[in-house]
C-alpha cells in the first residue's frame, strides 16, 4: 500500500493532493523543499493562485508548514515547505 493512501482518505480538493504529492516527491530527508509558487503551478498545470489556494488547504489540514525565506540583500525568497509526519499531525 502506498505511504500517501492516507491522502486519498482525507476531504480534501483535488488541487491540495495534487500539491501535496509535488511537494512530497521533492521533499529531502528533513521532509522540507522550497519551490517557488511559479515552479509547483508550471510543472502540475495549475494556475499560481490555484497554488496558494491548495498551501492554504494543506496547512489547514496540518498537512504541511511553511516559513518565507529571504535572501541576504532582505528580499523575500521562495517558501521552505516541511512536511508534517503523519505520526505527528494533530
């Protein structure tokens, strides 16, 4: 059985799984990764507001969190993404 099969049982929008497994497939051993909206809407075909509309879905489901990174110059950066351990989500 899949490690996502718990994805598929939750109410969720189409769109929230299909950014939930993105993020997954490139998430390092730490559970984080860091593509920019642009980035996860051009490879999934989704619009960027679609995008930020599935991030919100994911953290209300405490699927994921997210912290804004910056650059060193102090303007904004991309978002890191940490996946939340299934064992841990509340």
């Amino acid at each position: 059985m899949s490690r996502l099969t718990f994805l598929y049982q939750m109410d969720l929008p189409h769109r929230a799984v299909a950014v939930y497994t993105y993020l997954h497939d490139r998430a390092n051993k730490n559970g984080e990764c860091w593509p920019s909206v642009n980035k996860i809407a051009g490879d999934i075909k989704l619009s960027p507001a679609t995008v930020r509309r599935a991030i919100k879905d994911l953290k209300n489901a405490k699927l994921i969190t997210t912290k804004q990174r910056y650059r060193s110059n102090g303007e904004k950066s991309s978002l890191l993404f940490k996946i939340i351990p299934v064992n841990l989500r509340l």
